[in-house]
C-alpha cells in the first residue's frame, strides 16, 4: 500500500509535470522547486542543486540530455520515469530500504536482477548465460511475488536478464501493467523488438530495454552472429519512434575497446536514440570461458578515461560497472545495491558470480538476503580500499574463494560446475596487474578530490 508521503510525492509530481511539459526547460526550475518540498535526504537535496546548476547551463550535455527526455520520449515514459524513478525508487524507496537493514540486518538492495528464462535465441561467443540449463525457467507467479515482497522493503526497481528476457515479452508487459508504480527493464538482444511490442511499451512507460551490442556491425556479428547488428539498429529505430526509454549494453574486452570506447561508437547510439550506455569488462565465466578476450588493463585505463572524457561532452549516461567502483564505494553485489535470481531459482549475489547457498522458490526475500554468502559479501565489502579494484573476482580473488568456501556455497551452473579455486584462477594474475595501474589512477583521483575539497573550503 502506499504510503502518505508516496502519495503526496506522486500528486506533486503529476502537476509538476503537467506545468512544464507546456515549455520544459524553461519551466524546469519550477519542477524544482515542488521536488524541493518532498526531499528529505541530504544526498538528494545536492543532487537538486545539481539539477539547477545544469539547468542554468544551456550549453551542458547534461542539459542537452533533458532536452532529449522531454523530445524523444513518450509522455508516459516521461510521467513514469519520474514518479517511478524518482520519487518510489529514490525519495520514498531508499529509506525503505534503510529501515529494512537495520530491521533485518542484512543488506536490503535498490534494485533486483531476475532471470526470467534461461532460453536464448542467440549463442554469443562468452556470454555467461550460456553456462545455464537452457529450460529452466521462474514461473509468472513467483516473479510477482518476488516483486511483492521487494515493494515491501522499498524496492520499485527490477531488471531482467537471461537467457534473452523476450522469449517471455508477454509476462513481462504484465507484471509492469500489475505493479505499475515499479521501473522495469530488460537487458535483450533486440531482434525479438517488432513494431506491436514497441508500441506497447510506449503507452506502459514503465518498461525501458538495455540492448545488447559490441561495436558495429562487424564486432557484434562477430559474437553475437551475423545479420544481428542490422536487426538491433532496426530495433532502435521502431523503439525510438515510440519514445521508449532505452539504452546500449556493451560487453568491452581485447578485441572491441577502440571501437566500443570511440566517439563514433557513442555518437551512432545517441542518434539512433539511447538514453544510457552500460559498459561491462568480459568476465571469464564456465569451465571452457575464452581467457583471451580479457581486457588488458592498459584497455581498461583506456576505458576509465574515455568514459569520464564523455561524461562531460555527450548527451546520455554511461556506466562501467568496474571503473566506476569510486563513485559507489566499491562493490554493489550481495545485495548491497542488487543481487541476482537466476532462472533456476538460485539467488546468486551477482550476475558474474555464480554460487549461492539458497533457492527463491524455497524462502523469502529476507531470507534469501540473509544467505550466508550475502552475509559474507555485507562483512567484507568494500573488497578494497581503493574503489577501482571492486570486484571480487576480476580484481580480488582471494576475496571470493574465502567467501565462498566460508559460506560453504554450491555452484550453480547444472551443466560444467565450477569449484570457485577454478574460477579464480583464472583471473589472479590480471588482478595484480590491473593492481598496478588502478592504484596509480586512484591516488591521482583522491588528489584531485583533496584539492578540491581544500579550494572550496
């Protein structure tokens, strides 16, 4: 049920939007300055100032980006990003989710990672989905209840993987129509994207697509097959013309990094429509996982700069969800900020780690939180001190087997099961490596910050 506060948020919200959508950038202080009286959190109230400092600006990307949200997307879309997203997921959900650790004890997180089905319509060269049985599948009736019980801790965000999530389109369009206050969106490889599917999710407004791809159209047909770069840009197009929330997923490793870290690259996406771009690093998961396609960490030095440089200059938000470790304090698995559920039901606490200790099918939400393995992610996260070497398996496996082995956690890939001194072995030595150069750019970084602080002081 929602609550006082939610319900006023959403009101407030409602006519904010209605007064600014007459002239949206000039009215924008005013969305403002009512978002100013339901802000609570000190966090929250700098990133209003941020929002005035960036509307003040007309010539700021970040300016040119709520220009795109306000031409290009739907007015549901618009209506929904904002109350869904900002106001359940943010203002009312995150003290939510406060309360609920301090309840519980445990880590209660932002948003939920769900695997609806293991089937795939694609066999891309490395992906981690692949390790999976491929009939497995949760039922309609345990992802609603999984969202029920979410909602109740403070979570409205709730992403889907696979597999290829589309398989189940239908599903998924009404589990956003039944729980209409939460923000969906599904990671796909795009070529299941028709024009009645697009059309649906504009008048939804709920349901955004991150969509798969690895450069252009030679780099993604080369692992994701051929003739699939031609159907994800046709696929772009149909959800562009329909002001669907969307956005590029990109899987960086030693053979793609120029391109997919190019201008070009980022420039093409922008026109074809995408709000966000997700950069993730190849992860060597499964028995027979390529080693070669590891980025090198010369690459991904390339890669934290690239992305910072267009940070500043292009008209979307980009991650990498390794070299931004800084801005989150470290790792954000185990359910600190998301965990993963995958097709099987076994709740894993990220989607590249996969061992678990639990099944969703078996226990609740909080229970699944209070996993042992989780507990273990909660006592020894931040992995690092310098938040450039997040994860526990690219850049501290030593982090991971203990875990593991503590939590006394199983594999949970039916088909090659992998013991964890395995898996980390494979990325212990570009650990070190990667060390060397990650604790230069972090001291750089932490100069700069002390710099800063020291001015404005």
């Amino acid at each position: 049920m929602a609550s006082v506060k939610q319900v006023m948020s959403t009101a407030l919200m409602n006519e904010g939007l209605k007064y600014i959508e007459k002239d949206p950038m000039e009215n924008m202080p005013k969305l403002l300055d009512w978002a100013e009286k339901i802000v609570t959190r000190e966090n929250h109230k700098r990133y209003l100032q941020n929002f005035r400092e960036i509307v003040a600006d007309p010539e700021n990307n970040w300016y040119k980006l709520m220009e795109r949200y306000f031409d290009e997307l739907s007015p549901n879309t618009r209506k929904k990003f904002l109350i869904n997203y900002m106001v359940n997921s943010g203002m009312v959900g995150i003290p939510m989710q406060d309360k609920a650790k301090k309840k519980y004890n445990c880590n209660v997180p932002w948003a939920i990672l769900m695997d609806p089905t293991s089937a795939c319509n694609l066999k891309c060269t490395g992906c981690w989905a692949a390790e999976y049985e491929k009939t497995d599948s949760l039922s309609y009736d345990t992802l609603d209840r999984i969202i029920r019980e979410g909602k109740e801790l403070g979570i409205y965000m709730y992403i889907f993987s696979g597999g290829e999530p589309l398989v189940r389109k239908n599903d998924l369009v009404k589990l956003a129509e039944t729980h209409s206050d939460c923000s969906f969106l599904s990671f796909t490889n795009a070529t299941l994207v028709d024009e009645e599917f697009a059309k649906k999710l504009g008048e939804l407004g709920n349901f955004g697509l991150a969509i798969s791809v690895e450069g252009f159209e030679d780099t993604t047909d080369m692992r994701r097959g051929k003739g699939t770069f031609e159907k994800v840009m046709h696929a772009m197009d149909l959800l562009k013309k329909e002001g669907v929330v969307f956005g590029f997923s990109t899987c960086y490793h030693k053979y793609n990094v120029d391109v997919v870290g190019s201008e070009e690259y980022l420039d093409l996406l922008i026109d074809k429509g995408c709000m966000f771009g997700w950069y993730f690093t190849y992860i060597p998961i499964g028995k027979d996982a390529v080693t070669d396609l590891l980025a090198s960490p010369e690459q991904r030095e390339y890669m934290y700069h690239q992305l910072r440089k267009m940070r500043k200059e292009k008209p979307i938000f980009t991650l990498d969800f390794w070299n931004d470790g800084e801005y989150v304090n470290g790792c954000i698995a185990g359910g600190r900020n998301y965990f993963h559920i995958n097709a099987n039901g076994d709740i894993e606490p990220c989607a590249f780690i996969h061992y678990s200790n639990l099944n969703i099918k078996d226990v609740s939400l909080v229970e699944a939180l209070q996993s042992p393995l989780f507990m273990q992610y909660k006592e020894n996260q931040p992995f690092n001190e310098n938040h450039l070497r997040p994860c526990p398996l690219l850049d501290n496996p030593e982090k991971l087997r203990s875990m593991v082995q503590k939590s006394d956690a199983y594999s949970t890939q039916p088909m090659d099961r992998e013991e964890v001194e395995d898996l980390t072995a494979k990325t212990d030595e570009i650990s070190k490596e990667w060390g060397v150069v990650a604790d230069k750019l972090w001291d750089e970084s932490q100069a700069k910050k002390a710099k800063k602080a020291e001015e404005e002081a």
